[in-house]
C-alpha cells in the first residue's frame, strides 16, 4: 500500500508543481520579482548565466529540504515530494531552456504536434516584453488553441 501511495504522492507534486510554475510565474515572477525575471524576457547583459535562474535554485532548496526531512526525521512522505519537485525541474529545465530556448544545443530536431504547441505558447508568453499584459505562463500544460495548425 505504501509503495502505490508513494507513486501517488510522486505524481501528484509533479503535477502541482505545474499549478505553482504557472502561478508563481504570473504573479510572482510577473509581479514583485520581476527584477529577476526581467532579464528573461530581455536580456540587458552578456552573460549566459539570468538572473532569473533564481527560480530554480529556490526549487532545488525545496527539493533538498523534502529530502533532508525524509533522512532526518523518517517522514517517507517527504521523498517523494522532494523527487517529485525535482522532477518537474528536470522536466521544465528540459523543455524551457533546452527545448525552446536553446540555452544548449540538443533537442533542436524534436518537431511533433505537442512540442510545435508548446512552443507557440512559450512564443506567444515572449512577445510582450514588460512584465504586464502576458499569457501563456504554465510550461507543460498549454491551451489547445496552441496545437492547431
């Protein structure tokens, strides 16, 4: 029973995580934060590195912070919580900045209906260059309007 509720737990966060992308991106890196998130949408330095990578730092802490309750306390729970979060990184990291943006060079031939949808939707969100009037803040859950051709 324990080993289904884990999957459970697991999968459940990796799809929260979804909610809270798309809600952490429309109010907080959209709203208090965009001083972070700025340079994401227009870039004013010449370093590789955003200052909006930011975000996935304080990701990762949460993670590891799941993962230091589980090995520190016994909470089972915490795990897969933890590797849940860390798989929606893993995920978002893959499609965000290597498959749409390109930050390296791998996956550039990837071409079916669902990475063409996304791939509008994340076009769409980058065409507004302030921090109001966008659209399009979640990465794995677009709207259908976005995979007609």
């Amino acid at each position: 029973m324990q080993t289904v509720l884990w999957i459970v737990i697991f999968f459940s966060t990796f799809l929260i995580m979804e909610f809270n992308a798309w809600f952490t991106h429309k109010y907080i890196m959209h709203g208090f934060l965009w001083t972070l998130h700025r340079d994401h949408h227009h870039k004013d330095h010449k370093s590789w590195f955003e200052r909006n990578d930011a975000f996935f730092i304080f990701y990762a802490v949460v993670s590891m912070s799941c993962w230091y309750f589980w090995s520190t306390y016994s909470l089972w729970y915490f795990l897969p919580i933890g590797i849940g979060i860390m798989a929606y990184g893993l995920a978002y990291f893959i499609v965000h900045d290597v498959f749409i943006h390109q930050r390296f060079k791998w996956l550039r031939n990837i071409d079916n209906a669902y990475a063409r949808g996304v791939r509008r939707a994340h076009k769409i969100h980058h065409k507004h260059l302030g921090k109001n009037k966008g659209e399009n803040f979640g990465m794995l859950i677009v709207p259908f309007k976005y995979f007609k051709n």
